[in-house]
C-alpha cells in the first residue's frame, strides 16, 4: 500500500484490524519494511495491535531523494567535528516528521512507536517532535546520539560502509558477510532463512544511494540527550549484550537519559532480531504498551 505523508510518498503494510491498538515499526538504516519479519507482525497483530510497518524515505519503495546527490561524508564528518554548518538531503527530524505524516494519513490520533537501529533514532525523534502523539516508546539497538556514545569498532564500521557489489549475487554475498559480522552470537544461525530474506529484499528494492543519504542524516544528527530527559511515556529500551555495531553501553544510555525506561538487556543478541526472541520481545512490547492504558 502507499500513500502521500509529509510531501513524499510512502509505502507501508498493515497486520490485524485496524480495530487494534495502533502501533508503528520503524526500521534502521538501508533496511526496508520487510525487515521487520512477517512472523513477528503477527505475533503484534495476535496481541491485539495493528501493526504498522514502512519504508522510510528513500528505501525500498517510498520516494528517493536522488536529485540530492551522494553525500561527501568525510566532508560532512569534518565539519561536524568542528562545529561548522552542515547541509543534507534531510534529517532525522524530517524522517520523524514521515512517521506523524503516515500516522495521518491513516487517521491514526496516537500510537505506540517501535524502533530499530537507526529506526531508534527515528522513534525517539518522534516521542520528542510529536510527544502527544506516542502511547508507548521502544527503542531497539540504538544510541542517544551523544558525542559520548560508544562507537563501533573500525572493522565493523567498516564492513558497513562497503561499496556495493557489482552483481546481484555479490551484493547477497556481501549482506550475509554483514550478517555474520553484526548478527546475534548466542543464537543459532539460519543462512539459509539469511539467504532468502536478502534475495527478496534485493529484488524488491535494491538503492545504496539511499542507504548513504540516511547515513548522512544519523551522523549529522544533534544529541538528544537532553530531549529525552524530558519524555513521559512509558518507554522499554532492548539492546543485545553482544551487539558490535551499536555496543550495550548505548542502550544503558538510552535507559538512564529517559525517566522511568526499563532496559531489556538479551543475552547473545548482536545488531539483529533473531526468530528466538519474537515471543519475548512481542510480550515486553505489548507489557510496556499496557502501562499507558
């Protein structure tokens, strides 16, 4: 389904009736909607929500920002670190500000707000611009983005920011080399479900132009430490204990910078979403959801 939000378009799928406590998913950088796994919206949906997943901007098949260019992000970064004006496509307040905007075009008032990774970002970018609208805040894997927020390490780093493939089977190669470098330890690894997801995804959408743009909006992005200081909702903080993209301290940090946050600490869990932990994260989502009603 798609539909016009924010002045840009925006395809989003729904699980369960709209009946439902609404709650939104947002999804990190590069990845499209379907990240979010099919089997776990609807365990959401079962719980009595209806959930609500997208594409952000410029991914998968919402509008690209293409006219704006690639970014120079070593440039970016420079002028970040010495305090000089920055210029980019958009921001994560405009990818927040997409969030509200699909939320009106589905007549939805309020809703509870999931996010991933850089869909964290999002998701407390949206508890601070459009606080009235959020029942509930999740946010999953992600950082506060204070300067004094544990980095990855340069080899993680770097195995994110890979050019792309020159083929289709290289890019797959390539993701799942990615996969095993940022996945969840302590859990068993399913390549072959790993495989599959990524050649779908690959065919459904395939635009790195669109991956650096959002790069450029997460590092140019201001701490909201101080913003998240003042948020009221009830909000669950889950971080893995072996992620190496996004290190636990981040989620600790989240937790303590939003008053009364519960952090959910997974044991083995790394920078993904391993089938194991559906049930569990389902029931710490709709447990949260429920100290709002």
């Amino acid at each position: 389904m798609r539909t016009s939000a924010n002045g840009i378009e925006i395809e989003y799928e729904t699980f369960g009736p709209t009946s439902g406590d609404p709650l939104l998913l947002v999804m990190g950088l590069g990845a499209q909607l379907t990240l979010w796994d099919d089997e776990f919206c609807q365990m959401l949906a079962d719980t009595g929500f209806f959930a609500i997943r997208y594409d952000n901007r410029d991914i998968g098949l919402s509008s690209y920002f293409d006219h704006a260019g690639p970014p120079d992000m070593m440039k970016l970064m420079m002028a970040r670190a010495q305090g000089d004006p920055v210029q980019t496509a958009y921001t994560l307040d405009d990818m927040a500000d997409d969030a509200a905007g699909l939320l009106d075009a589905l007549s939805i008032d309020r809703a509870h707000v999931v996010g991933a990774s850089m869909g964290g970002m999002i998701a407390q970018t949206i508890a601070i611009r459009h606080g009235a609208r959020v029942k509930s805040l999740v946010s999953v894997m992600s950082t506060t983005g204070s300067p004094d927020a544990e980095p990855a390490k340069p080899d993680v780093m770097a195995a994110l920011m890979r050019p792309p493939a020159g083929s289709r089977e290289a890019q797959i190669e390539q993701s799942i080399d990615l996969n095993r470098t940022i996945g969840s330890p302590g859990f068993a690894r399913d390549e072959q479900r790993t495989r599959e997801r990524i050649a779908r995804d690959y065919d459904r959408a395939f635009h790195p132009e669109g991956t650096q743009r959002q790069m450029a909006a997460i590092v140019t992005a201001d701490s909201r430490m101080d913003a998240l200081g003042q948020l009221r909702m009830p909000t669950l903080v889950i971080h893995g204990d072996a992620d190496v993209l996004v290190p636990p301290s981040n989620g600790q940090q989240t937790a303590r910078a939003i008053p009364g946050a519960e952090l959910m600490m997974i044991e083995g869990m790394g920078h993904d979403f391993p089938p194991e932990i559906f049930e569990r994260v389902t029931k710490a989502i709709a447990d949260n959801a429920a100290k709002a009603r």
